[in-house]
C-alpha cells in the first residue's frame, strides 16, 4: 500500500489520508473482516451433521455470501465514500434510515470486537493456565486491545500490512490441514449426512444462523472507501476474497472429517482442525495451529477497529454523532479519536461473556442485510446503469431483484431461528436506533446543520420534516414483524422450547418460553398501533 497524497490538515472525511492499494490487499483485508479461518464451524458438525454442513458451507455461499458480495461490489464503485453502509443509506433513502444503517453497523462492529478479544485469551488459556485468573485476564486483553489500537492509529497502510501477514500465517495453516487430511483418507465426509431421528428443520435449525455468521463482515470495508486512491479496486478484490473464503471453509472441514471421522465429537470443545495435525503429525503441530487460532481472531479484531471506528466518525461529520469525534491526527491522517472510541468501548464490554455479546449483536448485524437489499433496489433508480461508467452487477431487473431479496429474506429467517431470547432483545437493540437518532439529531442538528435548504427541519419537534411518519413506519414494521415472528415461533420453537429455556435459564419468569411468546405478541399489538398512529400525525402535522 503507498501513501497517495499529503494531509491537509483538516479534521472529517477531507482530513484522512488517502492509500493505494491492490486487489490482493483488499481481498486479505475482506479475508480478516469475514473469516481468518474456518473456526466455528466445528459446532456446525455435531449439530446438522457433516453432510449437511458441508452442503450449508456451498449453498450458503451461493445464496448468501455471493449477492452481499456483489451488492457492496456495485455501490462501492459507485458511491466510494467513507462510511460505505451509511452513506448509501443516506443517499437512497434519507437522513433517518441512513442513521439507523450506521447505527446497527457500527454497534454490532463495536461489540464483535469485544468478543474477538475474549476467544483471543479463551484459546491462549488452553495452553497458559494462568490466563484463566480473572485479574491477568484483564491485563492480557487490555494489553491486545492497547497494541491492535496502536497499530490502527498509526494508518491503514499499517493495518493492510498486518492483515496480509495474518492471512498468509493463517491460510498456509489451513492448507496444511487440507493437505494432511487429504493424505489420510479414511471416512465418507457426508455420512451420515444429518443425525439419526433428527429432521430437516431441526438441522437447518442448528446451525443456519451460525453459517450466516461465518460468511458476514464483506459490507464492511466499505467503511474505508474514502481512503482509497483507487476504490475502483474493491470489486476486484471481490472477486478474489469470496471463492477464498469459501474455499478455506470447505476444504479443511471435508479433510477434518474425512481424515479424523468422529463427527459427533467435534466442536469448538471438542474435535477441531487442530487435531488434524496433531493426530498426523505430532502434539507440536497442534500447538503450532492453537497459536494461529489466536492469530485469527487478532487479525478479525484489527480490521475491525479500522471498519468500526469510520462509522461514528463520518456520521459525525454529518453532524449525526458528537463532534468530538470527527477528530483527525494531522500526522497520519486517521480518525483518531474514534478509534480511541472503539477501543474503550471494547475494553468496556470485554468483561462480557461471548454469548452475551453475540445475543445482543447478532440482530443489529442481520437488519443491515435487510436494509443493504432496499438501497440497492432504490440507488437503481436513482443512478440508472445506462449513465454510468463503474462496475455494476450485470444482468436484468430480476436477477437485480433476487440480489437484493436473498440476503432480506435470509436475515429475517436468522432473525427468527436464532431463538426466542434473540428475537426479544433484538427489538431492543436494533430499536436503540431510533432513540439515539433523536437524541443526536436534536442534540447535533445533523444534515440541517450542514445544508437547511436541501434538509428542513420541524421546529417544533427539532427532527427532520417527515420524521414522525419515517418513525411511524419503523415502528409499524417492527410490531407486524414482531407479532408473525411470535406466531413462527410458537410453532418452530413449541415442541421444545419451553422444556430447552428451563434446562439453558433455570426456573423463574426467564425461563418461561411461553412468557416471552406473549410479551412479543402484545408488544408486537402495541408497536402495530403505535405506528399507525404516528404514521396518521405525521402525515397531519408533519409532512415528508
């Protein structure tokens, strides 16, 4: 990566320091955000089966990973902003819904670093039991934390770099297991291919929103787009990152199994890919890849501090979030000041278990590919692709619609199959969105405080005009979504959620599966009224 031009100076998006880099670079930099490595999918095995898992890791990247790809490909090129995610939103479909984008992106970001620091000290405690006191535990992720935040500050080009390096380390370990397995061929891959009395639903069940999580994260190097010297280079990079990824899923899960069998024994407390080497070639090559498992999550957290810490700052710039944060160091050009942000927070929610900050994560995640596939939709529109000169997905109005409409339908399917206890908090964090929205909005002023013509405001409730109908519908959708999301669950979860909820909680009011059922249909009733009646005030007092 080389430096393409001098700092001004300025704080904001103007500020930043702009990069060259290469296909490649950019297909490593994805390769960290979206997987370093095939950990996790060893839960995957015992719950569907191998057969199934392996059939999940190809479809999922057809049906899942392959359109996100091709989505953020084209609006990168065409709209190559910092803030990616956001910007789009805000260009296609205003002010409010593009506050709500940056919003769920730059959380679930905040809060999936926390939980790549707690497995870095979780895997280095296997083999350094002193990490397992909790106070050297603290000062070990404080100390990754402080390094990896170091690093973000001193640029991009420094981040790019220790990506490459940890995904060459982490690639040339995976080979390694996929050549060993080969080498040791004993046991079908695919049988059986789900568990003995287990259906389909309840194998897709376990592990679907798990293979979604393994192919999430593509969307967001195009935080960084405005620090590009050549942004036509994402959508090479693409192409070059997603049959990567999908590769070093699938070959290394087939050569695990095919090698090592015992498929209902793996797992992340279990069977892993490790034992391919340890069993082949000695306890020394199983340390040897522990090390790298670690290496792993460090190389997801340190390009997630670089995504993570350009959201809140370009929405500051936008006079969407405090001001203190569109702070740029005038030597080398970074958000200092929100990667200051990112890390503090991280050291904050740490002391989180990881299934915590995965339950309350996983929802603010899955609602961006819901709205990715509408600003798609509407940015065609709005920029017809006879008028353009950038990349941009080949292919007529239907397959443009099913781009967009297989990543909707596939995170509100995650949404719901994750579990009842997902689908409560998540209305709490992904309608967090709305309540900082107004806050920062009356508090910040946003876009009316950059151009008052082009965005009005109502001075009376001091949002902009149109708001109260903008958050009507929110606010509608969510309780219709959560009223036939308590009907799904009813009948996906009824035969044996209640008995799993008092085996997973315990006795007492969390526990009682058809409590929550409830609670999300009456609040599903109350959020439906709600909206409409401020969706019918809004049109009254407060016209788009």
């Amino acid at each position: 990566m080389e430096n393409k031009g001098n700092v001004i100076g300025q704080d904001g998006v103007a500020g930043l320091k702009k990069h060259t880099m290469r296909p490649i670079q950019i297909a490593f930099l994805l390769f960290c955000l979206v997987a370093a490595g095939a950990f996790g999918i060893e839960d995957m095995i015992p719950t569907s089966g191998p057969g199934l898992t392996i059939g999940m890791l190809v479809v999922f990247a057809i049906i899942w990973a392959y359109p996100i790809c091709q989505i953020v490909s084209e609006l990168s090129a065409l709209m190559p902003s910092e803030g990616g995610i956001y910007v789009w939103v805000k260009e296609s479909l205003g002010e409010f819904w593009g506050f709500c984008m940056g919003w769920w992106g730059t959380i679930s970001i905040y809060l999936s670093s926390a939980t790549y620091v707690v497995l870095i000290v979780g895997y280095a405690a296997d083999f350094i039991p002193e990490l397992k006191d909790p106070f050297i535990s603290f000062v070990v992720k404080f100390a990754i934390v402080a390094f990896f935040v170091i690093i973000n500050l001193m640029g991009l080009k420094e981040v790019g770099t220790v990506s490459t390096v940890l995904s060459i380390l982490i690639l040339a370990a995976f080979t390694t297991v996929t050549v060993v397995g080969f080498a040791n061929w004993e046991y079908n891959p695919v049988q059986p291919f789900m568990p003995e009395g287990q259906s389909i639903i309840d194998s897709l069940g376990g592990s679907i929103c798990l293979v979604i999580w393994m192919y999430c994260g593509y969307e967001c190097v195009s935080n960084m787009a405005g620090e590009l010297e050549n942004p036509e280079v994402i959508p090479k990079g693409f192409k070059i990152a997603m049959p990567l990824i999908a590769l070093s899923y699938i070959l290394p899960t087939v050569a695990g199994l095919v090698s090592i069998g015992s498929w209902e024994k793996w797992g992340t407390e279990g069977i892993g890919y490790g034992d391919v080497l340890t069993q082949r070639l000695g306890y020394g090559w199983g340390v040897a890849f522990l090390v790298i498992a670690i290496a792993s999550q460090a190389a997801i957290f340190n390009s997630y501090i670089a995504a993570g810490s350009r959201g809140f700052f370009v929405m500051a710039d936008d006079r969407l979030c405090p001001k203190f944060l569109v702070k740029v160091s005038k030597t080398r050009g970074v958000p200092i000041l929100a990667i200051l942000l990112l890390g503090a927070i991280t050291v904050l929610m740490m002391n989180f278990n990881f299934s915590t900050l995965v339950t309350i994560l996983t929802p603010l995640a899955l609602m961006v590919y819901v709205v990715l596939g509408i600003a798609l939709l509407k940015i065609r529109k709005l920029y017809p692709v006879e008028e353009r000169t950038v990349w941009y997905i080949k292919g007529g109005k239907i397959k443009i619609f099913v781009m967009a409409l297989l990543p909707m339908m596939i995170a509100v399917l995650g949404l719901l199959v994750n579990g009842t206890e997902y689908f409560l908090l998540g209305f709490i964090s992904i309608g967090s969105a709305v309540v900082f929205y107004i806050i920062f909005k009356v508090s910040c002023g946003g876009l009316y405080k950059i151009n008052p013509q082009e965005y009005p405001i109502n001075y009376k409730t001091r949002l902009a005009k149109g708001d109260i109908q903008r958050i009507g519908v929110y606010v509608l959708a969510f309780g219709i979504y959560a009223i036939v999301g308590s009907l799904f669950l009813s009948w996906y979860e009824g035969d044996w959620g209640p008995e799993y909820y008092l085996e997973t909680y315990g006795s007492g009011l969390q526990s009682d599966f058809w409590l929550m059922i409830k609670t999300a249909r009456i609040g599903g009733i109350i959020g439906a009224a709600a909206g409409t009646a401020l969706l019918l005030i809004g049109k009254k007092k407060d016209p788009v």
